[in-house]
C-alpha cells in the first residue's frame, strides 16, 4: 500500500534515512536528527500539494508494516518526472520494490497522464537497476547527476515501452 508521508511517519522515515546501508547508493549522507527528518518531510509535503504526486510511504499490506517509500518526485534541474524507491534492508529482494514501482508507473502514465519517467541509480546499486529493467525502463546513458559528479545511469520509460514490457 502506498499513501502520502506525514509527520506522523517521522520516526519510520528517519529509521529508513538513517541507515548507512540504505543510504549508501543514494549520493546522501545518512540522516542525522528527527529534526532533519522532519524537515525533509516537509518539503514532501509541499511537494504532493505542488504536483499532485510525490514519494509515498509504503507498507506491506497484509500487517501494515512500514517498509520504506516509492514514489515520484519532480528534478526541476532536469525538467524530468523521477521514479524512485527506498526500502528497509529486511525488505529487499523481496520484489517490493518491482511490485511498488509497476503500480507508481502505471500510476503516473494512466491517471497523471505523465509523457516520460525517468529513473537514476549509481552504476553500482545493480539491484536498483535490475529494477528498473524488470518493469520495463530502458537504459538512455551513464551522465552524471551533479555538474562534476561521477556518472550514474539514467532510464526512461513511457506509456508504450512499459505496455510492450508487460506482454508474455
């Protein structure tokens, strides 16, 4: 289940963000106060009114058991829609992350009527990749994220290109 973070998620978000393992392929150093977290939370917040969409939490239906977020999120920087996901390490490889974003893509294409998202991970984080392609993105280039910074990979995906993924 995905629904909007509010501060009322704070402590799970923080636990999420604090975590050097989840946080080491993201580029951002570990979160490091509620504080910070709340913060962070809040410009979320401006964001879903802003938009209309943004990073959700996301629970495992059957307990409601938080397991981290998924989502959209709006790179000015770019002019381009970003799919996006993190999850508590005794989530992954699990397929939350596949199952999420398949629902967040069909989401922002089928209701948002979105043209293009887009997807960037560190070379590195191979399992986020694996992602990426499970649902149908295409790779478009290694380029960094900030002027100067290391290359990452970029996918894309549109409307048709993810119907043409999900045929047997």
């Amino acid at each position: 289940m995905l629904r909007e973070i509010t501060l009322k998620d704070t402590a799970d978000m923080f636990r999420l963000h604090s975590n050097p393992n989840v946080q080491k392929y993201t580029g951002e150093p570990p979160v490091a106060s509620l504080e910070e977290m709340e913060q962070a939370i809040q410009a979320r917040i401006i964001n879903y009114k802003k938009y209309g969409y943004g990073r959700w939490a996301t629970f495992l239906k059957d307990k409601m058991k938080f397991v981290g977020w998924a989502g959209l999120a709006y790179l000015p920087e770019f002019d381009e829609i970003d799919l996006g996901y993190r999850f508590l390490p005794e989530y992954w490889g699990m397929g939350v992350a596949t199952e999420a974003s398949r629902a967040i893509l069909e989401y922002g294409f089928k209701h948002l009527k979105l043209k293009r998202i887009i997807a960037i991970a560190i070379k590195e984080n191979k399992a986020s990749i694996r992602v990426m392609e499970k649902v149908g993105m295409q790779f478009d280039k290694f380029a960094p994220y900030e002027p100067g910074g290391e290359d990452v990979a970029w996918y894309w995906c549109d409307k048709k290109l993810i119907k043409k993924s999900r045929k047997p």
